[in-house]
C-alpha cells in the first residue's frame, strides 16, 4: 500500500477530504521523524513503536580494494511491532 492509497481508504472510511487526509498523515510522519531524530522513540500502544537503535562498530570489507575498513557505531531508526499487531498478522496472513 502506498502513501496515496492509504490516504484514499482512509478519506473514504472517514469522508474527509483526500487533502486533509494527507496533510495529516504528513504532518503525523514529520513528528515521528523529528522525534526519533532527537533520540526520543515514540510509543503507539498497539500498533508499536519508532525506535532509536545502537549498532556497535564493526569490521567490513571493501571487496573492490581488497581492504577491510571498520564501521563505527552509530543510530539507526527501527520500528518494533506491538505483540497485539504481531498476533493479528500471524493469524490472518497465511504462509506462501
């Protein structure tokens, strides 16, 4: 599902216009990245949450050099499910 598709059903469920929709959910994707930039997660009961995660340093390989070069650490932004959302995918999405 795209960003215009999720706006459409959602005007359409709520009979709001398509661009109100769509400055809101904007606006909803602005606050969470602009939290978790600051480092702060952010907590959705039942849904999840957009969290700050650590990766530690670690060693790579540029294979075109032939050299190894080491990752620093460093933050990275991640989503974890809530077990509610979790549980609602394993029950209705079947195995391929």
């Amino acid at each position: 599902m795209t960003k215009a598709e999720l706006v459409a059903k959602i005007s359409d469920q709520l009979g709001i216009e398509k661009g109100d929709v769509l400055a809101t959910v904007e606006s909803f994707m602005t606050e969470v990245k602009n939290s978790v930039s600051k480092g702060d997660n952010v907590y959705l009961r039942g849904f999840g949450s957009f969290i700050v995660k650590t990766r530690a340093e670690k060693t790579g390989r540029n294979i075109s050099k032939n050299t190894t070069i080491t990752i620093p650490a460093h933050n990275i932004p991640a989503f974890k499910p809530a077990k509610v959302f979790v549980k609602s995918v394993k029950d209705k999405v079947k195995v391929n």
